[in-house]
C-alpha cells in the first residue's frame, strides 16, 4: 500500500512549480499554483477534540477510499477528521490504509483542491487489427513531429542571450496537446462527420477512412496522446454527447478536443471551464512551425 500511496504521490511532484503567466502573442493564460493536497492531507490533523486518531485514522487514506466525502469536504481536513470521527467510525469506514485496488488519478484542477479522474481502459472503438496498425502508423508519426518541434525549440532557447525571449518559446505539454487536437481537427476537416458505419467512432476513421465524430476524433487525439506519454480519459466515452480528452497536463487537470482544436487548464468549456483561456490550434502553431522551419535550414 505504501508503494502506492509513493505512485499518486508522484503524480503531482512538479504542482509547487506551477504557476506561470504566458505574455507572449499566443495567449494569456493564468494558472494559479496550489500546494500539493498529498502534502496537505499526510500533515493534515488527526486530532479531534483533543483526542489523537493516529493510529487509525490517515486523512489521505480517508480521502482517497471514499467519493462521497471528496464530493462533499474536498481536502478539507477538518471536516474530514469531524466526519470519522463522528459517523465514519460508526460506519465502519477504512482510514488508516487504502483499500480495493485505487486506480484513480487525484490532480490539481483549476482554482479548485483537487480531481479525481478515474482511470479506464481506451476502447479503439471497433477498428480491425490492421485498421489500428494503420491509425498507430500516423498518430506516432505526428506525435513524433510534436515532439521534435518541441526539442528543438527546447535546444534553440537554451541557446539564446535573452532568457525572456526563450522562455517565451519554450513549448509546454498543454501546447503540444492543442497542436495534436489542431491535427485532428485538420483530418476531420478533410472528411464527412456522420454517425452511421463502422469507422465513424474509430482513429482509423479520422485519419485514414475519411469519417468522423466526436467520438472518432477523440479517439484519434487519444492516439496521439498515447505517444506523446500524456495521461488521458475519454470523457463521456460512449455516449451521445460531446466527448474529448481529459489530460494531466503540467501538473495539472486539463482537456484536449480534437472537434474544436484546442486544450487547456482545467474544465472542458462543457463542463463550466473558460473558453477565454483556451489554448487553440491557431494561437500556439507558430511555435511548431517555427521549430519545422528551423529544422529544415
């Protein structure tokens, strides 16, 4: 259990760094930084009414095992304590160790404590084997381009005299996302949206059958994503609404939507996020093509 309560931890390690302001022509975006709730939660109190529950009670575990007291307390520790105390005990609720096999990721959201985002397992939904070599084919090649764009700009400003100038270029994980969903939205664009078929909800679609959806289109940026190493949930999978990715990007909650070409911090706009703060395909593309160009000198 130790070892897994290590792993979550890590999860968060880089959110004391997190807190930045982009100024540059691409956008202005600001993410507040917030104190890891892992940190928060393991110092957090185990006394109530001057009683120590130290020996059965460990506010992290306590949060961790039960949805419905994040729902309702978040990392509020003193609620968290008051609530074992006086109904958890009662309950017979585990706190002093985490039980079941957790498999959710806890990271920072917003100007909120914390999200749980569940883990699942991605369906390709419903390609063949050779349709998903082929979709695998083209979403690494784009990852990798990605990601060469980014190591270059990453070599170019670690190069340069103004350290203002190179920081303004360097390319974050929420970038390399939007560039992926502006990908996406790219092939989708090149293609018929429809609902009907067998390829529509799949990548395969998307990038090579000439179909898509939302579905198809999340799936496709998921792929994408996968090569990328950026954690991903398909939200609403499977259902007639709007659906996209929910990443872990720099530290934090995020989303990518391969239909509207963008990602950012936080909510999806679906879910009450700004789409003022969006980062979009359009804004954050020079960046790329900038580091193509170089490349190509």
């Amino acid at each position: 259990m130790k070892l897994i309560a290590k792993r979550f931890l890590s999860i968060v390690l880089a959110v004391f760094t997190v807190g930045f302001l982009l100024t540059s022509q691409l956008l202005s975006l600001q993410v507040e930084a917030k104190d890891d709730p892992y940190t928060a939660l393991s110092k957090a109190t185990r006394k109530y009414n001057g009683v120590d529950y130290s020996g059965e009670y460990n506010p992290l575990y306590y949060y961790l095992n039960y949805a419905d007291l994040r729902e309702a307390y978040g990392t509020d520790a003193n609620k968290l304590i008051e609530h074992y105390v006086l109904f958890g005990k009662k309950e017979k609720r585990v706190a002093n160790r985490l039980i079941g096999d957790f498999t959710d990721y806890v990271v920072p959201s917003g100007d909120v404590g914390v999200t749980i985002m569940q883990k699942t397992k991605h369906d390709n939904g419903g390609m063949t084997y050779d349709q998903e070599v082929m979709a695998r084919s083209v979403a690494k090649q784009i990852a990798n381009a990605i990601n060469d764009a980014a190591n270059q700009t990453a070599t170019s400003g670690a190069g340069s005299s103004s350290s203002s100038s190179s920081k303004a270029k360097q390319i974050k994980d929420v970038e390399k996302v939007a560039y992926a969903a502006g990908v996406v939205n790219a092939y989708c664009m090149q293609g018929t949206f429809t609902t009907e078929g067998k390829i529509y909800r799949t990548a395969y679609g998307v990038f090579i059958g000439g179909q898509y959806s939302s579905a198809g289109a999340t799936r496709a940026l998921g792929l994408i994503l996968d090569y990328l190493g950026i954690t991903w949930v398909h939200k609403n999978i499977n259902t007639w609404e709007d659906q996209y990715c929910q990443v872990i990007v720099d530290g934090k909650e995020g989303y990518g939507d391969g239909i509207s070409a963008s990602a950012g911090y936080g909510k999806h706009p679906n879910e009450g996020g700004k789409a003022s703060s969006a980062v979009t395909y359009a804004k954050i593309r020079y960046k790329f093509d900038v580091a193509t160009q170089r490349n190509g000198q």
